[in-house]
C-alpha cells in the first residue's frame, strides 16, 4: 500500500479520533490486564479520556500534527512538538490505523517527524510509550528508527 503524508486538516478530526480510538484498543486492553483493578481506577472511561486527548492535541498551537493517508483515506496521524530551549523534537501522539499497521505507515510518520525535528535544529528526538505487551509494536518501530530507550518503573496503588 502507497501512503502519503500531509498536514492535519480541521476536517479529518473525526477520522483521526476514530483510528486513534481503535488503534489503541489493545494497549487499552493490555493495560487492564496489566493494572488488574487499578485500571478502572485511573480509567474509568478510557475511550472518553482518549477522544479528548487526541481532540486537544489536533487543536494545540504548541503541536504539529500530520496524517498519513492510504487511497485518499486517514490511516494515520502524528503529533510532535519542538522545545527549541533544551533543542528536542517530541512526538507526543502516534496512531495508525488496524487495517493499515505493519504496512510502514507508522516508519513514515516517525520518519517525518525526526526530518522535521532536523529541520528545525533539534539535537534530540523523543517519544515515550509503555513498557506493556500492548506497546511492543510502538517500542519495536521506535528501535528500528534508531530511538534508544530508558526503562523506567512507574508504579500505582490505589487509595
């Protein structure tokens, strides 16, 4: 499959929010499996939590946001910002599209913003995601694209 990339637009908000929502899914679901009875805890309504955040981060001026299209349709979307003070390039949200992982759409999205983080002087690259089964296709692109990472334990209990 061919895919191109372009700038976010205001009218693929509901595209992006929607393969955003089932791209997640299983790392929704790895999570509770994860969490035990924590996950209800800190989500009660995680589709909910997620809609917001991927709406507020299409909206945020501190945020560029690209799609990647298959046959004129969203497959994908990235958001990443630039902190010119420190000089690192973050991507804050990646989703692809179930029907279009495994096909280099997330490679493209990554790749696009590392050259964009080079374009703007960047000296580090960024992006964070979960150490769970359900994260291990995001760990394993960002590894083939050459991001290093840093275990951390965040632990939670409840109260």
């Amino acid at each position: 499959m061919r895919h191109t990339l372009r700038a976010f637009e205001p009218g693929d908000q509901d595209a992006v929010t929607a393969l955003a929502l089932r791209a997640w899914a299983p790392v929704f679901a790895s999570l509770e499996q994860a969490l035990g009875g924590l996950f209800a805890v800190m989500h009660q309504d995680w589709r909910a939590d997620q809609r917001q955040a991927v709406e507020a981060a299409c909206r945020d001026e501190n945020l560029t946001v690209w799609v990647a299209e298959v046959d004129s349709a969203v497959a994908g979307f990235a958001a990443a910002r630039l902190d010119h003070d420190e000089r690192i390039g973050e991507i804050h949200m990646i989703a692809v599209d179930p029907d279009h992982q495994r096909s280099g759409v997330a490679s493209a999205l990554t790749e696009h913003a590392v050259r964009w983080f080079t374009g703007h002087g960047m000296t580090l690259a960024m992006v964070e995601t979960g150490g769970d089964p359900g994260h291990a296709p995001a760990r394993r692109t960002y590894e083939r694209h050459g991001f290093t990472p840093l275990p951390i334990a965040r632990y939670f209990r409840e109260l």
